[in-house]
C-alpha cells in the first residue's frame, strides 16, 4: 500500500529496485552469507544502475534526486534477506560518501566521490576504535602535522567495508589536548605505506559484508586529503549521523517486515494437531502484535523521514524512530523465530539470519541508550 510521503516517481523507483534486488541479489544470499562477503561486482551493477547516486547531484554522477529516494532504496535493498549486502553497499554511499560530498574539497569529490557513485571505489567511515564508540570524543588516533603531510597512528575496529575499501574517511585526532575540538577527517587511502587491515573480524550477523580492524603506523597522508577544516571533524561527524539513524530505522522496519512475512508463510505451512499453526488463537495474536509494532515503527520512522527531508529539526524524531524501529526488528525477529520452533534455531531457515542481523541495530550508529540520552536532553531543553 502505497504512503502519503511518496509520490508517483519514488513508487516507479522502488518497483525498478524490487526487481532488481529479486532477479540479481536474493538468489545469490545464501551463498554470499558463507563466503562472508558478496562479490565487488555488485557495486559496480549498483552504480551502473545509479541507484548509488541517488541523492547526490548531476555534476558527480548522481540524479540529483532526495531524501525520499534514498529512502526508498534503503526499504527495498533491505529486503535482500541480508542485511549484511544492505550494510556494505550503504556504508560506502550512506556514511563515507555524504562526509566528501559536504565537506570534502572539489579534489576530493572527482577523486573519491565521483568513483563511489559509480561503485567504481569502495568507501568506509573509521570512527570507532577498541577504546572509543559512543563516545567519538575519546579517540585516541593521532595525527601530526608535519608540512604537507599528516602522519597518522592509531585503530579502529568495527570498521565496515574496513577490509575491501579503497579508501576510509578516518576520524583523527589533529590536536590531541582539545577533546572534541581537536577531531579532523583523513581520507585515507588503502595502498598508503603504514596503513594495514590487521583483520576480518568474525560477526553475528551480517555475515556477507565485510568488517575490519584497521591500524595505521607512521601512515603519511597529504594534507590535501583533508576533508574540510582542521579540527572541524567532530562537528561534520555529527551533522551525517541523522541521516546514518534513519537509514538504520529505514532498514529496520523492511527486515521486520521480512521476518513477519517469514512467520506467517511458515504459520501457513507446518501442521500440528491436525491443523496449521496459523489456525491457533496465541500464533495468530502473536502475528497480530507483529504487525502492530511494525506498523508503529513505519509510522514513527515515516514522520522522521518526512521532518529530515523538508529540512526541518529532526534529531529528536530520528533518536526515538531508531529506538522504536530498531527494538522492533529484534522482537519481530525473536516472535518469527518462536513461531518456528526447533526449526527455526537451524541455520536451514532464513529467519535464524534475520535475528542475527537485527541484533546489531540497537548498538551501531549510536546505540539505543545514546539515543533516549539524545532524546531526554533534548526534551529538557
């Protein structure tokens, strides 16, 4: 059923997205989901598609489209079943690339922007370090002016895309005694001397993107390569984190959505008693409360999306949609997988995949207890 929010060209959008992800992606899951990783492939068909330009203007290679769009993109390609395809194709055009395109100089733009949009470059954003998530002030990594270069040390871990990405958009420290006001970003790029994927770390979920722990040792990088102002970096950080939230949400309510869907088709099927499950008052008040949540969640995440778009103060709106959406996807998920009893605890069934993948949005991009602290500052002010 088509919303309110979305005109005739977002539904033409998402129609040509949905037949795409169900010819080209959702065959593919399972085997992607063992390897750990889908092939670099899929970011070039993306950009071909220019479905990773969407937001971006024409003069980078986008169609200059906005915010509904985007949004659209993100509900549809979570429905892929992974959200760890979702997580790699959004890390490099959703958190990377929006830090070049706002703040990032015109050498930036052609030299990483532009090749992103057209999947040709892979990018990831290194902000978290093993010391350092929530709290983006306590970063440790340093880097030291020396003329026309910086020389970066540090880590960072949790990095999505961190293993494969040509380039990361690293969060450094430039002055070392200003906390917060001492944060710049790097664009650090992968073949740099000093600069190692020290390894693919091993998840729960989102099995079929790719997350690294980074290290930079003595890593020289030009001072052209900064994006914006020296010690600015915090400031630009934040300012992308509202978009960061309620793409999560976004994603969140779609693979809810999956997972009911999961339920009621196996409902349908499997017999007990003589008759399906979904004959049973307590399977079909559980599916009634599914549906509800989610419907809750779309609508919070709806209202969000629409504050953002127009341009107006969202932050409060996107903390409470990211809260509400992302706890949803995990009670949804666990219901699904209740209703599927001993079948659904093997790796056989899809809606295992689903309560693993779920798991992860109460705690990246800013965890649920970061956002009611959001929320509540805000509310008191």
């Amino acid at each position: 059923m088509a919303h309110w929010l979305f005109q005739e060209e977002h539904e033409m959008l998402r129609k040509s997205v949905r037949g795409w992800v169900e010819k080209e992606i959702k065959p593919h899951v399972e085997e992607w989901e063992q390897k750990g990783e889908f092939p670099r492939e899929l970011f070039y068909r993306a950009g071909e598609l220019g479905f990773l330009g969407l937001t971006y203007p024409e003069v980078y290679g986008g169609s200059g489209e906005d915010y509904l769009a985007g949004a659209v993109f993100v509900e549809e390609l979570a429905r892929c079943g992974s959200a760890g395809v979702a997580a790699g194709l959004g890390a490099s055009v959703v958190i990377a690339g929006p830090q070049i395109y706002k703040f990032g100089s015109e050498e930036l733009k052609q030299k990483f922007l532009v090749p992103t949009i057209t999947g040709e470059k892979i990018g990831a954003l290194g902000i978290t370090e093993p010391n350092a998530g929530s709290d983006v002030a306590s970063i440790s990594t340093t880097a030291r002016d020396e003329g026309d270069h910086y020389v970066v040390n540090g880590s960072k871990i949790f990095i999505t895309n961190g293993v494969r990405a040509d380039y990361v958009v690293t969060a450094v420290k430039t002055d070392p005694a200003a906390g917060y006001k001492g944060i710049s970003l790097l664009v650090i790029e992968k073949d740099t001397p000093g600069f190692t994927v020290a390894k693919k770390l091993e998840k729960l979920g989102w099995n079929a993107s790719d997350t690294g722990e980074l290290v930079f040792e003595d890593c020289r990088v030009p001072k052209a390569n900064l994006v914006g102002k020296e010690n600015m970096g915090f400031y630009y950080i934040m300012q992308n984190f509202a978009w960061e939230r309620l793409v999560m949400a976004l994603e969140a309510v779609a693979a809810a959505e999956l997972a009911l869907e999961e339920a009621i088709r196996y409902a349908q099927q499997r017999i007990q008693f003589k008759r399906p499950l979904s004959k049973f008052q307590v399977i079909r008040h559980k599916l009634a409360d599914m549906a509800s949540w989610i419907e809750t969640a779309r609508s919070l995440t709806y209202h969000a999306l629409s504050l953002f778009a127009s341009g107006e103060d969202a932050v409060t709106a996107v903390a409470m949609a990211k809260v509400y959406a992302c706890e949803t996807a995990n009670r949804v998920a666990d219901e699904a997988l209740q209703i599927h009893g001993g079948y659904g605890y093997m790796m056989e069934y899809p809606v295992q995949r689903y309560w693993r993948d779920a798991r992860v949005g109460t705690i990246g991009g800013g965890t649920t207890e970061i956002m009611k602290q959001i929320i509540v500052n805000r509310l008191i002010k």
